[in-house]
C-alpha cells in the first residue's frame, strides 16, 4: 500500500510511504542526493524503496524543497526556497512527520535513515531523530566540498557567502562539525567516487571514532557515486545486514514477515 505524508505547504514537502503486506520488519527513511538541485527528486531512491519493500520493511521516500524549486507562499523568515538550512528544515520535519504516522499505527518499529550524497548530509544531520543511519557517499564538509569545487561548485548555490563570512552556516551544515551523533552509524563509499571522494568519509570515520560515535566504514572498490543507490550492487546486501542487526530486524534468508 502506498500512502503520501504532507509536512508543509510546498508540494516538494511530501513523504511517500510504501507498506508492506504483514508485521513490518522495520522502517526505513530514504533521503535522496543531487547536490540539492531541483531536477534530482526522491524518484532516485525508487530502486532501494521497491527492494527493502520487498524485503518486508516499511518505507518512507522523503522529498524537501531544493534550488531551482519556487513555493507559492514561502515560510517566513526564508529568503528563497531551497537556500541553506531549507533542505535540513524540511528533513527534520520529514522525519518527525514519519515519526508522527509511525505512533499512530499499530506497529512499534525502529526507524533506520538512508541517505546518498546530500541526503547522507542530512541523514547524519537529523540521526538524533532515527535509532541509526545509513550514509551513501555522504557529504560531510561544506567548507571541503566548496573548496574542491564539487558537484558543479554546488555548495556555492546553497550558501553564496564564503565560510569565513558564514561560518555557523558552514558548520550547521557539516556533519564533520556536529559530532558526535549518538547513534549506530554506518558510511558506504566506493573508491571510484569523484562526486563525493572517499577521502570525505575517511576524514569523517576518523573524527566520529575519536569522539565515540559507533560508526563502521565500507569502502566498496570500483564503485561510483550513482552505483550506490544500485540494489544490485555489491554492496547493498551487506548493508540490509546491517540495517536488520541494529533495528532487530530478520536478517538476510530469515523469514522475511513476523508472524
């Protein structure tokens, strides 16, 4: 069953929610990437929703607003729809939204978020809001990411102002900077990665590990940035292994449905 969650007024502040028939295993929250551009929307997370789905996991696809998207009556107090923080606004609405609809059901589920790219950014950004995250080639330093220039100079769209003239802005927006998160965290990378280098999650893995935070890093070779969101890859059964042990849920070739 497929039901949609609105969290505000933007038609970009829409949760779609996929049940799966039965006792659920587990809830999963999928955040996609795309350097927060409009043309990129939750549709890249369709392939690793229909596979958990399939799985027996309940899940929620997030959209939020990102540049490029105009709302009819922006909230007050944002200049334009889409600039920093918009997006990790609209995450944590999102979340509590699902979190909302979750303590209605009849089912008591523990919430995994799924992020890529800069949905990894805000997955790790709100982890305070699931029991534990996923992060797919996550970007985790803004000031990094606009120094090397990339996903086409994004970080430049999102805050104009370079780090020196904003720098809470850049270190709201850096998981780097807002650890330790608490939770059971794990980042997936490929080695062939040039849109977010593996060397991001490197720099990260080190400093969440000095602060305490559980967090494991798999490096997956050959592997590109888009790769990630590939059900078919090698290394997403790895991670629904990982996703099952920390939420309790059946792990790969158990009973898929709880009695």
């Amino acid at each position: 069953m497929t039901t949609t969650l609105r969290y505000g007024g933007s038609p970009d502040q829409v949760v779609e929610v996929l049940e799966p028939l039965g006792v659920p295993a587990g809830a999963a929250v999928l955040l996609h990437g795309g350097y927060w551009r409009a043309r990129f929307t939750k549709a890249l997370m369709d392939p690793l929703a229909q596979d958990l789905l399939d799985r027996g996991w309940w899940v929620a696809n997030v959209e939020y607003r990102r540049l490029g998207v105009k709302d009819p009556q922006p909230p007050a107090g944002e200049e334009r729809s889409g600039a920093w923080p918009t997006s990790l606004v609209d995450a944590t609405a999102a979340l509590g939204a699902v979190r909302d609809h979750l303590r209605g059901s009849r089912f008591h589920l523990p919430v995994v978020s799924v992020g890529h790219s800069v949905g990894g950014q805000l997955a790790l950004l709100t982890a305070g809001q699931v029991d534990a995250v996923v992060a797919l080639a996550p970007v985790t330093d803004l000031a990094r990411t606009r120094e090397e220039r990339l996903g086409e100079d994004a970080v430049r769209g999102v805050i104009p102002e370079p780090p020196q003239e904003r720098p809470e802005a850049y270190a709201e927006g850096s998981p780097l900077h807002q650890l330790p998160v608490g939770r059971p965290t794990l980042l997936v990378h490929g080695d062939a990665d040039t849109r977010v280098p593996l060397s991001h999650s490197e720099a990260y893995l080190r400093r969440a590990r000095e602060l305490g935070d559980d967090v494991g890093l798999t490096v997956v070779p050959g592997l590109d940035h888009l790769g990630l969101i590939r059900p078919d890859a090698p290394h997403w059964p790895g991670v629904v292994d990982w996703v099952s042990r920390c939420s309790g849920a059946p792990a790969p070739g158990d009973d898929l449905v709880r009695p």
